[in-house]
C-alpha cells in the first residue's frame, strides 16, 4: 500500500495561513498546514465528504484573498486533505507565490 506522500504529484510546504471554507452543509475560518500547487491540508473538526466540492479562500499577500474551488480528497479527526480543481493560470501563479514566501 503506498503511502499519502506517495500519492501526490506535487510536494507540500509546511505553512500557516489563514483559510475560509464553504461547503455545502457548512463553512467556518480556520487554517491550513502545508499547501502544494495540487492542494492543502486544512486543520479543522468540522464534518467533511470524501468527494465534496468546497470553495476554499486562502488569505495572501496583501491581505487579498486567493479563492479556489477544491474537493476533499480524505479526512480525519483534526483536518481534511482538498485537491484544488479548475486552477487558471493567474490561481496557480498566485499558489506558488505563497509556496515560495514559506
């Protein structure tokens, strides 16, 4: 069985950045943990779907906000792992500069 790393196409950063969410049952603030060009680590109790589509915010430079459509690709009790879908090319420019700032 390969491991989660294993399965990613793209290396994660370690980071702390303040995030929104919105789903269909719920939404709140909270933060993410590590972000790669394919997805984040979102820290967060609340009750996600695997497969569930979500509009993530992610707070960036200059206090402006990055949204992003994603669907959570795994949960657990502390998080829930979202792959980002339908990234335009200024959305992804946008990701790699907060990979580059951490």
């Amino acid at each position: 069985m390969r491991s989660q790393d294993e399965n990613r196409r793209y290396p994660r950063v370690e980071t702390c950045l303040t995030t929104r969410w919105q789903g269909m049952s719920s939404g709140c603030s909270v933060r993410i943990s590590d972000l790669s060009e394919g997805g984040c680590y979102v820290d967060s109790v609340a009750a996600v779907t695997v497969g569930e589509v979500l509009t993530l915010k992610i707070l960036g430079k200059n206090d402006e906000w990055l949204e992003l459509t994603c669907v959570v690709a795994h949960h657990s009790q502390l998080g829930f792992g979202v792959r980002f879908v339908d990234l335009d090319e200024m959305q992804l420019a946008q990701i790699r500069s907060l990979i580059e700032a951490h």
